[in-house]
C-alpha cells in the first residue's frame, strides 16, 4: 500500500515539473501533421548547396514543431511534366521506403505547377497543394523573355548558356544527372504556356479572373499564397534584379517575377505579402522589409492549418 502511494506521489511530482517546465522546453508538435510535409523548388532552384538552402530556415523550422519534411530536387530548369514526373517518382520511392501513404506538397514558383501536376495524374498520393508565389496564368516576364530571343534569333544561343547554369546548380546540390531545358522552362511559364497547362490540369482553377477556385478537388486541398512587393530591402542584392523584370508586369501588382492575380489558385490565404518572389522563401538569408510578417511563420501557420483539417 504504502509503495502505492509513493508510486503515485511520484507521477503527481512528475506531472508538476513538466507542467511547471518553459513551453520551449516541452515537446512541440505545432507543425505535426498527419502526412509529411514535401517542399519542391521553383525555376534555377535547388535543395541546398553547400551551407545555402533555397527554403532557407523554413524545414528545420517544421520539423522543430515536430513535422516530417522532406526537401526534393528536380531539374533546375525543364517543362512543368518532366519536373512534376521526377517529383512523382521520388514520391513513390519516399512511400516504398518508408510507408507514406500521401504528402503534403507545398511548391514554390514554377515548384506550383510541378505539385500541381502530380495532383492531377496521383491524386492518391496527395493530401494537399500548396502554391507559393507560382504563375498559374503565366509571367510576363517569360513573355518578354520568349518575344526577346525569338525576334533577334537568339532563342537557341540563350537556352544553351542557360542550360548551363541550370546544370551547375543542379552539380552543385548533388543532382549532376538531371535534365535541364531552360526553353521548355520558358515556355511552361509564359501566359500561352501557363494557359495550355491549366487546360490539361485544371484542378483547383479560379472560376473568375482573380478569384477563388474549388479548396478540394479529388479529395486534394488545394491551397494558395503570394507577395505582391518587389522593393523590399536595400541590402538584398536581388532586389535590384526583381526591379527590373517588375517592369514587365506595367504597374499591376507583383513580387517581381509573378503577379498577383496569376498566383491564384484553389483556397486563397493571401495574395498580397509584403514580400518579393525570394523573401516568400526566406531569401536572400531571411533579408525582407522591416516590420514585415516572417515567412517562416506563414508555413509553420500553414502547417498547423494542415494539422487542424487532419492532413
């Protein structure tokens, strides 16, 4: 009897010091959700190289928060099909290897069309679709692009140059075997390009022009969000680049490279951050502008958002 109550006397202690521990001290499962969380970059991108993370500080984030994450790489630059089957098929490997029965994809930029495609033609593989400052109507920035090369006939001249920086970025984060077309990248993401895709996977499209579309289709959620600010730090050196292409979008809002309107798609959280198409992944190295919102808080808000509707 009296082992029992010493027994008992000693949970009730142990239950005290836990509760009497900092929040930061116990286990934090803000970010666990039920499927793993799978970040797929956009356009020249890349999982890390060397000490540089494309989704800079945002997985160790999620997985601080108790979420399984898992960072792909496919080809720096090539077609939305060709990306969103090497996404596919690391997919299928992630489930043979560890028993993941469905993800959580979140994709930035041309990283959108990529989770996109896999919705479409995988249904079953995917919980969710979350796009992330992606064109889905298209860049003008592309457009120019594609007009430029095309009227001086330097179309195939710029590809190869292209080609070979894709490539180095790709030898650089360890996947020297990819594929790259920065042509069919192009053409994926100009307006033409864009609307021929959405064509043949309209899943979660907007039933308007700068609307909302369908939150699930296929038993897939589909999820969106973007900035729509190009200026944002003067010691971000890519700023300067982003101010440049923003031109091309003739004052409607933008990040730089997408604009706001185009990056609609499925349920909208918001489409107007303070941020530029590199500060809605944390970059370059989490610059952004003063009093703006951490993108690092968005996904781990976002995956708590997916916690909550049991994904």
């Amino acid at each position: 009897m009296k082992r029992r109550l010493h027994q008992s006397a000693l949970a009730v202690a142990c239950l005290g010091c836990a509760a009497a521990l900092p929040l930061s001290a116990q286990a934090d499962t803000y970010t666990q959700t039920r499927y793993p969380i799978v970040l797929v970059h956009g356009l020249f991108g890349f999982d890390a190289v060397g000490p540089i993370d494309y989704w800079y500080g945002i997985p160790s984030a999620l997985r601080a928060g108790g979420a399984k994450v898992y960072v792909t790489q496919q080809s720096a630059a090539n077609a939305s099909e060709v990306r969103g089957e090497q996404l596919l098929a690391e997919l299928r490997r992630l489930k043979a290897a560890y028993g993941h029965q469905k993800f959580n994809l979140i994709g930035h930029s041309h990283g959108g069309h990529t989770i996109r495609y896999v919705a479409a033609v995988a249904p079953e593989l995917v919980a969710s679709v979350t796009t992330m400052g992606t064109p889905h109507l298209g860049s003008p920035v592309a457009d120019a692009i594609q007009t430029g090369t095309g009227v001086t006939g330097t179309t195939a001249t710029v590809a190869a140059l292209v080609n070979g920086f894709a490539s180095v970025i790709s030898l650089l984060s360890g996947a020297p075997g990819l594929p790259q077309n920065s042509e069919a990248a192009m053409i994926s993401l100009t307006t033409q390009g864009s609307a021929a895709f959405n064509q043949r996977f309209p899943q979660g499209r907007p039933t308007s022009y700068c609307g909302q579309g369908p939150s699930s289709v296929n038993g897939v959620r589909y999820y969106s969000a973007s900035g729509s600010s190009v200026l944002t730090n003067v010691l971000d050196p890519s700023d300067g680049f982003l101010g440049l292409t923003s031109l091309a979008f003739r004052g409607q809002d933008n990040d730089g490279l997408v604009g706001r309107c185009a990056s609609r798609w499925g349920m909208v959280l918001r489409d107007n951050y303070p941020w530029n198409h590199l500060d809605e992944v944390n970059q370059a190295f989490g610059l952004r502008g003063l009093f703006t919102p951490d993108p690092v808080a968005f996904y781990r808000t976002h995956a708590n958002r997916l916690k909550q509707a049991g994904l």
